[in-house]
C-alpha cells in the first residue's frame, strides 16, 4: 500500500470520513460457493492445490525408520523387553536355587545351555531373570526422574527470577556431589532393594533433566507464539504444559533414551559392588559373583556383562536415531 | 457515546528511559483508531500496555486505562486474563512465528474457545471452522487439521485472527498485522479486518507505519512521534492538511507522490536525523529534525493545542489552517 499515490489517499480517505458505518452485506462464505476464495484468498487457494506436507510426527517416524542403527537398536531392545516378560514362563524356579553340578561350561550340558556358577546356579536363567530388573529399574528410574526434572525446569524456566534462582541452586546441590558416591550412600542408608535401588538412581539423575528443560523453556519462553497465548488470556499452567513443553519435547525425549542406559549401568554397578536387591538376581549381581573366577570361569561375567553391553548400545542407538530424526537442526534439510 | 477506551496520561517507563509518555487517547465502540510513527515511537509498547503485557522491565508510571469503565491497571492478574482473548485480543506483527508449530491449527482456535467460553471439545472444533470460514479459508474443514507450517503467511495471518475474534472481543489491537506480508495480501487481510470489525462491531487499534493503511481503513489517526502524541485527526484531514512538522515530514516522504513518481525523478525528500532518543532531551522532541525549529523549542515540551474541532497538534508553529495552502506545503 505504501506506492499508492497519496492523492487517491486523500479521496480514499475522505469517501470513507462521509460514508457512516453501515453493515455491509457478509461476503458468501459457505463451502457451495467457492468463487469468493480465488478473490479473497488466491493465496489459501495456491496453498490448498498444492501436495499436503507429511507432518511433523509422520516425517521424524519416516526419518527414524530409514535408519538401520535405530532399527537395530529398537529391535534388540524389544528382545529384551519379550525375554523380561517371558522369563517367568521359561524358568518358572527362582533362578537363584541350585539346580545342578557348578562349573558346567556352556555347551558342555545340554540341560544348561549357558553353564552353570560355581554355586550350580543356572547362568541362562540368571540372565533372562536378570533382564526384567534392569529394565524395571532403568524404565522407573527414567520415568521418575524425567518427570520430576522436567516440572523443575519448566517452572525454573519459565517463570524466571527468584524461583529460578532458588530451583537452580536446588539442582547445583546435587550436581556439585559426585553422583556415582551419592547413590552408594543412598542406597547404603536404605535398605538395598528394587525400590530404593530405584528411587536413589531418579534422585541423582534429575537434575540433568532439569537443567536440560530449563534450557529449553527460557529458549522457547521468548517465542511469539507466547506471546499470543498470554494475549489470549491463557493461565500459567497451560502455557507451560500445552504450548510449550511440546515444543521442548525433542532433546528431552533424546536424553530419555540415554538416561534408560545409564540406570541400567548404575543398578549394574551397585548389584557389583553388592549393594542391590539381594534376594533379584540381576546382570550386575552375576558378575560381581563371579569376578573373583574370571581367570578359571571367565564365561560368568562375559555373558552378563554382554547383556548389559547390547541393552545399552541398544538404547544408545535409539537415542541416535532420535537425535537425528527429532533434532531441527537437522531435520531441516532432509 | 462513552468511550469504549478512554487512556488518560499514559507513561511507560523503563529503569532509565521513558518511551511512551503522557498519551492520551480513546476510542469509541466499533471505531478504527490507526495509530502511526517510526520504528521507536512506543507503538508497540503502548499495545502491550492496553493488554498489560509489558516486558518485565518496563512499568506503567502513571496514567490510566479505562475499558469498559473499568481501569484495567487496577485488575488484578486474574481478572485481565479473563479479559485477555475473551474482551480485548491482539494480532502480532509476525504470523510465522505467533502460531505454536506443534499443534494443529483447529486446536488453537479451539483452545481458546476452551479457555473463555467453556465449550466442549467437540463444540469447539465444530466452531473452530466456522472461524476459518468466517475468516475466508477455503476447505476449512480440511484446514483445521493442517500444522501452521503448511499454511502461507497470508493464510496463517487469517488464522490469528480467527483466533483473536473467537470470542467476540469488543477491542480488536493489531500490532502491524500486514507488515510481514506481500503487499496484495496485506490489503486483503486489512479488508478482512474491516469487514470482521463491522460483522462483530469491534473497535479496532491499528498500529501501522503505512500512511495508505491510515487512508483507507481509519477512523481517527494518532502519529507519535518519541513516545508522545504530536497530532490526532481524521484522516481527510491529516492527508489534506498535516499541522505538524513531523506529518509533513511523514507525508512528504512517502513514495510517489506525485503521479508516474520514478525514483529516476529525483530523491524522495526525507526527515533528516533519526529518532532522538526518548531519554533526557529538553523542549520539543522532534526539535533536532525539525526544518522550523525556533529557540523556544528547546525551552519545553510543547502542549497539545485544538486547531479545529477533532484535532490536536503540539507544535506551538503552526500557522491558522485557512492560511496554510497544503499543497504549496507539499509542493504538489
């Protein structure tokens, strides 16, 4: 408008200071008559004929499927989850009762594929038995603290000021202390089992969470479509929770992954250093019992400590895959 | 009629500036009132104080702004969120970034028909495209599934006012609605708005930096310049008689102005200088840029005058209206 000749201005103007407002017939607006959108609209009707993109959702799941090493991952990862629920019903007996002669090495009974321990412990039925209580404990520790980082950063995020100040020295306490020393003592002034195993592993991995999500909110948090939804009137809590933390997902969703990995290889620890549930037989508990054999029966802490390393690359892998298909920086130009 | 906006004495200030001061002006039920300025001029910082968004930093000092007679710097946050979207909306300037690009365009129209008029979820989504049609989407039905990245500016501009007008506001702001987009779009959106406002009988604040836009879709003009009102008119006579220096500034650097203006026919005549800054100049602010600056203008701020009925200047140098030919002004 601003090459229009400021003479026709002047009328313009001046027809429109005469002319009283008066309701003006509505433009047809009903779908019957589509003549208008070509008039009103030649750009929604450009927009409308042209091929419909995939969207958001459908294009990261498109990216994550073409890429073999999240493929892998993702697929070993769901072995893992169906031996977990399966176990019961191939071992039905505690896996931590003696069934036969110890030192059987794999192959050399058919009875025991995998060997037994120096105990006479079945080592195939350890290891399914022992991969439901990594990934119950990796999954809930995950869960706990992503959901308990994710309400501290988005509030510290988000509103800023004191409340940040306060959230923020909140999460250096914990940064400040080694974590792995932390979570000994944890689990040392309680009692060793699944739970406190746990809830001591979401204690010390909130906080990398919370710094994350902060990060993310006081990013986002600036936007314009913030703006808007203050100037709709919106309350705090649906800002933070609809408009924005969607947005924060990706990198979130991403360290998810890598957090499930890093539980697991923290109950693996504890169980070798013999702080885990003593009664759960579990990866780490099998090659803390038998690391002291590793020169004579070494397959006793191989094949565990195996199953740790694929369940970890797994989710390593996955975390990948997502990186790659969630991150904007990348997704852009594919 | 009462005023459906009546803002008395407004002042914005920051730790260490003030740019918006003294401003006064209303607005009456189902008006366009176009205010005009440069960048810096305390457009945009004078609509966020209507909407009491302002940044943190900054502070209404003094002033007041009664909507409805009601003074919205004495609601508590509660009551001017419940007025927010529901009685006063806004339109932003960037339609590519004010739409959340994670949900679904059909969601936030119903988001916040959700949020102020309780509706269902379904009844929601039903109106939400009526929305789209009433702000002339084709296929809405189709539309309301799209994300706002698969939408053309223009398209997603008419999408925040779908948004804007769901509740029926009875003050519309429109923070320069089109100057993101290309210019055939612009006068589209704008007749979208004009036709919005006289459908829902809304008034309308229109901040623009386009005099045309002033032309065509306002009712009353207000031009700041450094944060303070230097003229109110209707705009025939704004366009027919600029009284201020800056006006005729304004005016007189506005592209062809002449018919069959080539850029090859000379230069566009220019303000010199730049905004001042609104912080610690003494006397007139437009003072350093202005072609009659006298000593006096240095003295103080001048005050608003009433030359004629529906106008207000303040500059104290402007001759009676009769005896100024604008078109020798403007040599036209």
């Amino acid at each position: 408008m601003s090459t229009t000749d400021i003479g026709t201005l002047r009328g313009v103007a001046a027809e429109r200071q005469i002319a009283p407002i008066e309701a003006e017939p509505v433009a047809p607006s009903s779908p019957a008559d589509p003549a208008w959108s070509n008039m009103k609209a030649p750009d929604a009707r450009s927009q409308s004929s042209s091929a419909v993109a995939v969207t958001n959702g459908r294009r990261a799941l498109k990216v994550f499927l073409s890429n073999p090493n999240a493929l892998f991952g993702t697929g070993f990862l769901a072995l893992v989850i169906i031996i977990a629920f399966i176990a019961p019903i191939l071992y039905p007996d505690d896996p931590l009762s003696m069934v036969g002669r110890p030192f059987l090495w794999p192959g050399q009974n058919p009875d025991f594929p995998l060997g037994t321990d120096s105990l006479g412990r079945d080592v195939l039925a350890g290891i399914l038995h022992g991969s439901r209580i990594s990934l119950f404990v990796g999954l809930t520790a995950t869960a706990l603290g992503l959901t308990f980082g994710v309400l501290v950063g988005s509030v510290a995020g988000y509103f800023g000021g004191w409340i940040d100040d306060a959230l923020v020295r909140l999460i250096e306490i914990f940064q400040t202390l080694p974590s792995f020393v932390l979570l000994v003592v944890l689990v040392a002034i309680a009692q060793p089992s699944a739970t406190t195993v746990t809830l001591a592993i979401a204690v010390i991995s909130w906080p990398t969470v919370a710094r994350l999500t902060r990060a993310e909110f006081r990013a986002i948090r600036e936007k314009d479509f913030v703006m808007a939804a203050r100037s709709l009137g919106y309350g705090h809590m649906r800002i933070i929770f609809r408009e924005i933390l969607p947005n924060a997902l990706p990198p979130i969703i991403v360290t998810s992954s890598v957090m499930v990995a890093t539980a697991i290889l923290m109950e693996s620890a504890l169980s070798f250093m013999g702080l885990g549930d003593p009664n759960v037989v579990s990866w780490g508990s099998m090659i803390g019992t038998g690391r002291e054999l590793v020169r004579t029966a070494w397959y006793l802490t191989a094949l565990p400590g195996l199953a740790i390393v694929f369940t970890v690359l797994a989710l390593n892998l996955i975390g990948d895959g997502l990186n790659d298909a969630l991150n904007p920086r990348f997704s852009q130009d594919r | 009629m009462a005023p459906l906006l009546q803002v008395d004495n407004l002042t914005i200030r920051f730790p260490r500036a003030e740019p918006v001061r003294d401003l006064s002006f209303d607005i009456g039920q189902g008006e366009t009132l176009a205010i005009v300025g440069e960048s810096g001029s305390g457009k945009s910082l004078t609509a966020l104080a209507l909407m009491q968004l302002l940044p943190r930093a900054a502070k209404v000092a003094s002033g007041r702004i009664a909507f409805g007679g009601r003074d919205l710097l004495k609601l508590d946050a509660r009551e001017m969120r419940h007025l927010r979207g529901r009685d006063i909306a806004m339109i932003f300037q960037e339609p590519m970034t004010s739409l959340n690009p994670v949900m679904t365009i059909g969601r936030q129209i119903a988001e916040v028909l959700k949020v102020h008029e309780r509706l269902s979820g379904r009844a929601a989504s039903e109106r939400a495209v009526e929305l789209l049609k009433l702000v002339r989407i084709p296929a809405p039905e189709k539309r309301v599934d799209d994300y706002p990245h698969q939408l053309s500016g223009g398209m997603r501009q008419r999408v925040m006012i779908a948004i804007a007008v769901a509740c029926k506001p009875k003050l519309l702001i429109a923070d320069e609605p089109t100057t993101a987009l290309d210019v055939t779009i612009q006068a589209q959106v704008l007749d979208l708005l004009d036709t919005l406002r006289r459908e829902l009988q809304m008034a309308v604040v229109l901040i623009t930096h386009d005099l045309g836009v002033v032309a065509q879709w306002a009712d009353k003009v207000v031009v700041m310049y450094a944060g303070r009102k230097v003229e109110q008119a209707l705009p025939g006579d704004l366009f027919n008689n600029p009284l201020h220096p800056y006006t005729r500034g304004l005016l007189a650097a506005s592209p062809r102005l002449k018919n069959d203006f080539h850029y090859r026919d000379g230069a566009l005549s220019e303000i010199p200088g730049s905004i001042v800054s609104a912080a610690g100049e003494a006397g007139c602010p437009f003072r350093p840029r202005c072609a009659q600056a006298r000593a006096s203008c240095g003295h103080h701020v001048p005050q608003l005058t009433v030359p004629a009925p529906d106008r207000l200047v303040a500059c104290p140098f402007t001759s009676p209206i009769k005896a100024v030919p604008h078109a020798a002004a403007l040599s036209l």
